[in-house]
C-alpha cells in the first residue's frame, strides 16, 4: 500500500524567506503525487500534482515541487514567503489510474513571522 | 461559482443520535468524497461514489452510511453517533472517476459527539 510521510507538523519562516516544505513517499509502483493547502476553516485547494509528465511541477501562488524517484521525495518549495502562505499543508499518494483513493500525509502547519 | 456546498458547517450531537451530513456539487462531477479530518492524523476517506448509483468503501466506514442521491448530492449518514466520530468532516469531488484528478473540497462540517 502507497503512504506519505510529512517531516515536520510545524514550520516557522520569515517573510520572505525560502519556504520548504518535505514530504516522503513509500510505492512499489509508480506513484502520483498532489499537495494541497488548507486555510483556517476551508476545505482543501490543490497547489499541483506530479502525474510523471515532468519532473519539477509548477503550482499556484509561486509553488513548486521536485519529483526525487531516488530519494522517494516530493517536497514543496517557495522562493519567498509571503503572510497569505501561512496555511496548513498536505502532501497526498495514489498508485495507478484505477484507484479511486488519495491517501494523504498528517499535514505541516506553516507558519510565517513578520 | 458555488462548487462544494456542505451543510450544516457545525453540529453538537449526543451519543446514540443520528444525523445526516448533506453534500451538493453544481460542476457536473462525477465522483464524490467523504473524508474525516482528525488533528496530527490528515484526511481518512470514509466513503467514496464514482458515480450515481454506486458507492464504495475507504479506509474508515464503519459506523457511517452513505446514499448518492443523484449526480449533484452525496450524503453521510451517522446512525447512532460514537465521541470517537467528532471530527472535522469533509465532502469533495472530481469530474472523472480516477485519483489522479484534482479533487474540490466544500469548508467541512465540524462535529462533536458530546
């Protein structure tokens, strides 16, 4: 069975400064790869997804995320972080086309200090 | 654009009473979620519906119910509400019946079991 493994419930930056965020896959077959951010009292939003067309996907908002077969990585990275990023974020699995399931990370709350 | 519409957005209820969480899409989708959000845990589907007419289990049905009234409409239903079902509840759905499509999610309905 496909999981995902979010490194850090919590994490503090500064305006402006680099946002990263990780998140670790376990698949035996090719996996596919979403995150998706959560602001207070709202359902989720999807930032971008990795369906193996390219290794390094560009989201919303200034968001992208490197696909790291040999690392089973999938970490989300921002350049610059603004105060509107501070959010709660998702990294989410599914294994194949026919499966009907997202199996997602416990999330990485973002802080962002002024 | 509505999309997603959950309703209520807050419920208390006492252990033993029954409930039926209401979902309702208005983008023609065809597969609908429901999923429970539970703190350090992410998001656990519960149950899932490809299609009207069909629904499927996820990883935590048991003491839930589901009915896909028509293409629009998914609801959950709690027969004799448990504490160990306060959570945060969310309904989502996708336009096709795979994983790899991106999901849209209403704000959740927030549940207590007293």
């Amino acid at each position: 069975a496909q999981s995902v493994t979010q490194l850090g419930s919590h994490v503090s930056v500064s305006e402006g400064a680099l946002v990263l965020l990780r998140c670790n896959y376990s698949s035996s077959v090719p996996p596919y790869l979403f995150w998706y951010v959560q602001y207070p009292n709202q359902g989720l939003q999807l930032l971008l997804k990795y369906t193996s067309a390219a290794t390094l996907v560009k989201g919303i908002n200034g968001f992208e995320a490197e696909f790291k077969k040999s690392e089973t990585s999938f970490h989300l990275t921002k350049p610059s972080a603004h105060m509107s990023d501070a959010a709660e974020y998702f990294c989410a699995v599914t294994v194949d086309t026919g499966r009907r399931a997202l199996t997602f990370g416990s999330g990485t709350r973002l802080q962002v200090q002024p | 654009n509505a999309g997603v519409t959950q309703t209520p957005k807050f419920q208390v209820l006492k252990t033993g009473q029954s409930m039926t969480l209401q979902c309702a899409q208005d983008m023609n989708h065809n597969s609908m979620y429901w999923y429970r959000q539970d703190p350090g845990m992410g998001l656990r589907l519960i149950y899932y519906s490809a299609s009207e007419g069909t629904t499927d289990k996820g990883e935590v049905p048991n003491g839930y119910n589901v009915s896909r009234l028509n293409k629009r409409e998914f609801s959950l239903r709690l027969e004799s509400a448990a504490p160990s079902q306060t959570s945060v509840y969310f309904c989502a759905s996708s336009e096709g019946r795979q994983a790899i499509e991106p999901q849209h999610f209403g704000d959740g309905t927030r549940l207590s079991i007293l």
